[in-house]
C-alpha cells in the first residue's frame, strides 16, 4: 500500500494532517484489535511504507544544507534511533487501533490478500525500496513514452493518483511536515536565522501551485515505475477497489498516520542534529 509524497528534495514515495488523526479517532466505529492491525500492516505492505521512512534520514540534512558527514559516526547512530522502525510501526498501530473500524480493516485486507492484492503489494514493497534515482531516471522515461505514444494508461496511473488521496490534501500535509521540520531546526539553531512562522507559511502559499505541480509530476513517474509490470487490466481493477467508500476511508487515515509520523521523525531529527552540533551554526 503506497502513497505518493514529495517533502521538496526528500524521494518520492511522498494523507490528513494532526487535526484529521484527531477527527478519525471521534468517528471510529470499533476500534481493532491489535493482532488484527499488525495482520493488516503487513498483508496491505503498510509497514514497508513505514520502514522506508528512515530511507530519508539524509535528505532531512541535504534540506538544510548540511552534509551528514560534517557529524562523522553519530550520524548513523541518530538516524538509527531517530527513524527506528519498531518504535514508528508502534506508533501506527496504536492510531490504527483507535481509527481503523474492524469493518474497513476487514475490506482492505480482504482485497489486499487477493491474488492481485498480493500482487500489487510486492511490487509497491520493491518500489520502496529502489534509489530514488533509479526510480525518477526509469519512471519519467516511461512516462515519456507513454505521452508520446498517447497510451491510455497515462491516465489510469493519474486516476489511481488521485484515487489515494481523493480528498486532496497532500499538499497541505507536506507543507506542514515542511513547516514542523524548519522550525525544529530554527529553535536548534541548525540555520543561520531565526525563522518566522507566520512568515514561512506565506511563503509556502505563494508557492503551492508549484509544489502542487511538481507532485503530480513526481507521483505520475513513481505510479509508471512502481506498476510497469502491472496489466492495463489490473491496474483499472486496482483503481475500482480504491474508488470505494471503505477503501477511501482506509486510505485518508493511513495516510494521515504515515504524515503525521514523518512530520514527528523529521522535527526529532532537527532537534537531535542540533544537539550534536551543540546548538552551533554547521
């Protein structure tokens, strides 16, 4: 199970942000049991999606402009802790838990243990795991491809885009991990000013149908290289599945987990980093 997410130069393979956890926990009808979440987790591939978070331990540093090495063998030792994938799936199941109704669990499970289930999930679990490098190079070439040949499949992969964030509020979500990660790192004094809030935030607005833009772009070139060896057939029988009401509702709530816990991580990681550096300029 994967959803498309960009955090500027952090890969791609970037839902509802704190204030729609808080909204699914109120309406959660039956609470799962937690053998059944965990069952869950891995039959949907969601805590592959979860481990591959740590995968941009790294690129937290390259946003601010700062080369991991400059922390020599802590780095290893902070990213590890930072981004420990026990304690993030931990995390997920106990949200899950409290959200997730044993109603859609059953239903998303129930596909995702289908043959095409199956499928679908080992090729989004290798996607996750691929250099990012070779999933754009390969991605955008196919995607190329396909605009030149004017191949209907183009617009299968953007409709199973759209499919897993129907209520369209990725760009939203990414702005606030943005948000939360900068001013971390502005408190541990790992920028060479202080930054403004009110004034970050404005400046993401300005730039939002840009980021919007570049998203979709990025997303279309993950969907192309994730699915290439996916049937026409079974990639429109992949997107009915997520067109349904309890498959929306599962996916607006794992996403908004897998959000939240990358806008957690990466604000850990600042303060951590800033810790290191011992609250000096790097």
């Amino acid at each position: 199970m994967t959803a498309t997410r960009q955090i500027n130069r952090l890969p791609h393979a970037i839902a509802a942000l704190v204030a729609g956890v808080a909204l699914l926990w109120a309406a959660a009808l039956h609470a799962a049991e937690k053998e059944r979440v965990e069952a869950f987790l891995d039959v949907t591939g969601f805590d592959v999606a979860l481990d591959s978070i740590g995968l941009t331990a790294e690129d937290a540093a390259t946003m601010l402009g700062i080369d991991p090495g400059t922390f020599a063998d802590e780095w290893d030792s902070i990213a590890k802790d930072v981004f420990d994938t026990g304690k993030m799936r931990a995390t997920a199941i106990g949200i899950l838990q409290e959200t997730l109704s044993d109603e859609d669990l059953a239903h998303a499970a129930a596909f995702y243990a289908s043959p095409l289930g199956q499928r679908l999930v080992e090729v989004e679990n290798a996607a996750h795991k691929a250099p990012d490098a070779q999933k754009r190079e390969k991605g955008e070439a196919l995607v190329a491809d396909m605009v030149k040949r004017g191949d209907e499949r183009l617009g299968i992969l953007r409709d199973l885009n759209a499919a897993v964030d129907e209520s369209g509020v990725a760009v939203r979500a990414v702005q606030e991990i943005q948000v939360r990660f900068l001013m971390a790192a502005s408190e541990a004094g790992l920028l060479r000013r202080d930054l403004d809030e009110g004034a970050l935030r404005a400046m993401m607005r300005e730039t939002e149908n840009e980021l919007r833009l570049s998203m979709k772009e990025s997303a279309l070139a993950n969907a192309a290289y994730t699915y290439r060896e996916i049937s026409d057939a079974d990639l429109r029988a992949y997107l009915d599945a997520l067109r349904q009401p309890r498959m929306q509702r599962v996916y607006e709530l794992m996403n908004a987990v897998q959000w939240e816990i990358m806008g957690d991580r990466y604000a850990a990681m600042a303060h951590r980093m800033g810790a290191v550096a011992g609250g000096q300029e790097l």
